[in-house]
C-alpha cells in the first residue's frame, strides 16, 4: 500500500472519530516517511482529541522544529494550550502564527476569531490572579486583534467596567457580612426575606449568608478570619443588588405566554436573585443569575426533583455557564456526584463537562431565556 494510500485511509477512519486506528495508521507511514507532515498533523489531532495531550505537544514541538512555518502546527498546539486553559502559553502560539503569515484571508479570520477568544479569557485569568498590568496589555492586544480603535481613554474606562464586573463575579455560597448599623441591618434582613431567606438567629451586627440553602444566621466574630468579612454594600454587589437605579424586579414570559422567569432584571434579563420555571410551571432554577445563566443556586428536573445545587462557573467564551462546584443529582433522587466539575472548554469556550460524565450541560426541556451577555 502507497504513502497516498495509507493517507486516504487515514483521512477516512479520522472523519469516522476512530483516532486509534489513525494513530497507528499515521505511525505506519512515518515509518517509512518520518517527516511527513500530513501524517503528523494527524496523529497530533488525534492525540488532542484523545486528551493524551503530553504526546501531542512532544509530537508537534518536534514538527514546528523541521516545520517552523507550519502554522497548522502551531494552531494545533495553541488548541491544546487552551483545552488545558494554559491561555498564556496559547497567546504565544497565535502571536507567532501571525509573525508568519497566513495569506488565505478566510484562514487569518478564523485565526484572529480564535486569538482574541484565547486573550479574552486570558484577561479574565489575569484579573482573577489580581495581575492587572498584564491583564491591561492583553485586552490592548485584543482590541488590536479585533480592530477597535478605540481612544485611550474610552480604552481604560471599558477595561475598569470589565474588572469591575468580573470581580463581583460570586465565587463561594457564604458570606460573612459585616453590618454597619441597625438601619443597614434591618434593610439587609429585608432584601434577604424578599428572596426566600430563612433565619433563626439574626441578632448581632455579623451575618453568615449563603446564597445556595438561602439561611442567614448572627455569628462571633471569633469564629472568622478577617479578610473572609466583607461589608453589606460589597454583599449587595456580589449578588448584583446594585446599581439599584438599573436593576428592575419584574417578569419575564416566552413567546406563548408563559412565566419562564421572575426576579431581578438588568435590560429585561435576568440579572440577580431570581426563578426560572420550565413550560408546565415547575421550578427550573433559583439563586443568583448574571450575564449567561444563573451563577449560585439550585436547578430541578421537570419533576420538580433536585438536579444540582452549588456554584457555577461564568463562561467566558462562547455558551453557557456550566456547573463549577456542588452536588448532582439523578432524576430518582439519588446523589451521583459531588465536588468540583471537570470542564473541558473548545477552542471558542464553550463548556463541556468531562465529569460526572453523562451530565449534560443543560436540559433539554429548560426554558429559552435570553441572558445579557
């Protein structure tokens, strides 16, 4: 069997998804042919697809050493960089992409599309290890990348708004809260009964909140470190009360009239505390929602039994969010899983949960919201 055989073969198993007979299809003709560089493309992308991501990068760093202007090469190698969320080390991949060259103008989009995805979610990787320097220098970067000229000033003040918004980003399901006074005290225990908050203990000026089981409770100070307490206005900004003036309690239906949610709303949106019901009424979700979905809480099948309570992760690339931290639960009830999820993210973001594998994303019953994102 010819090199040009063996090729079509293996182009053949590859759009079937059968990687391993690829892998050894591929390692046939590099017997024979050691450096060609179909062959090694596609091993590497199958050894990508098959998460064996240690050989892939051996593989294709020797292949970018003979083949130092394959661009398909080094793609292929921001893709794993950016599969692992090693986004740093994904940005030096399209950076030297472009010192190359792609003369296909279709080809350079889809490569631009790709970077300024990569650099999104690298600013936001930045912001969370609080390195705000490097976080400025990737979005002037990304601006570059999408052609937004924007002035420097409008430049800073965007960027301010979006490390403003990722910071108050909820991240854990208690807060200790420190209240600055009776009349603080007595505003917050309302806002905390208007969204369903139960308590049993609420006489002193420290709170513990959590925003998943929706109880409050008085707690010693003692008992707290004090960088874990934050302030009622900093709460009020994590659950995204504020800005008051913006933020609207309302409801929201579909196309047919049905309620599919109620709560508070930025731009007819859900944005904060809120439910969302599926077509025959039943609770879908309730907790914290933000710009892609509801980011604290709990979701229910469509009969009415628990599905998943915790925390999810925001999405910074394309879909929605995806559960980042809790329990699941089977549709008889049974508890299958619990802790930190396993997401694996594309090359645009979207979210995919590797474990507890057979969980999907979302439902397909759940109700079309439109999020603001």
């Amino acid at each position: 069997m010819t090199i040009q055989d063996l090729l079509d073969k293996c182009e053949s198993a590859y759009y079937e998804n059968n990687y391993s007979e690829v892998i050894d299809i591929c390692d046939e003709i590099l017997k024979h042919d050691f450096n060609n560089q179909r062959a090694i493309g596609y091993k590497a992308r199958c050894l990508y697809l098959r998460e064996e991501f240690k050989e892939a990068l051996t593989l294709l760093n020797n292949a970018i050493i003979l083949y130092p202007d394959n661009d398909y090469f080094i793609s292929l190698k921001a893709d794993v960089f950016m599969f692992k969320e090693e986004y740093g080390k994904a940005v030096e991949c399209f950076e030297e992409i472009l010192k190359i060259g792609i003369s296909d103008e279709d080809n350079l989009n889809y490569i631009k599309r790709e970077f300024s995805t990569c650099l999104s979610l690298r600013i936001d990787q930045l912001i969370e290890m609080e390195k705000y320097v490097d976080a400025w220098q990737c979005y002037s970067r990304m601006l570059e990348i999408e052609s937004d000229n924007l002035q420097r000033p409008a430049m800073i003040e965007r960027f301010k708004k979006h490390v403003k918004e990722y910071t108050s980003r909820v991240k854990y399901r208690q807060y200790y809260v420190k209240i600055s006074s009776n009349e603080a005290k007595l505003k917050l225990i309302e806002f905390l009964k208007e969204n369903g908050f139960k308590s049993n203990a609420d006489s002193g000026l420290l709170f513990l909140i959590d925003v998943v089981d929706k109880t409050y409770c008085s707690i010693s100070v003692d008992n707290v470190g004090d960088s874990d307490i934050i302030s009622e206005s900093k709460f009020y900004d994590k659950v995204n009360y504020y800005p008051r003036d913006q933020i609207v309690e309302r409801q929201l239906h579909d196309e047919d009239g049905n309620l599919v949610y109620e709560g508070y709303t930025l731009n007819y949106s859900p944005y904060g505390f809120g439910k969302a019901y599926f077509a025959n009424g039943n609770l879908y979700r309730e907790g914290i929602f933000d710009i892609k979905g509801i980011v604290q809480g709990k979701e229910y099948y469509p009969s009415g039994r628990l599905r998943f309570e915790g925390q999810w992760a925001l999405t910074r690339g394309y879909g929605p969010n995806a559960p980042w931290n809790g329990n699941a639960y089977g549709e008889n009830g049974e508890l299958i899983y619990s802790g930190k999820f396993e997401i694996k993210r594309g090359g645009v973001g979207w979210p995919m949960i590797q474990n507890p594998k057979g969980f999907p994303l979302e439902q397909k019953e759940c109700p079309k919201i439109k999020y603001y994102c």
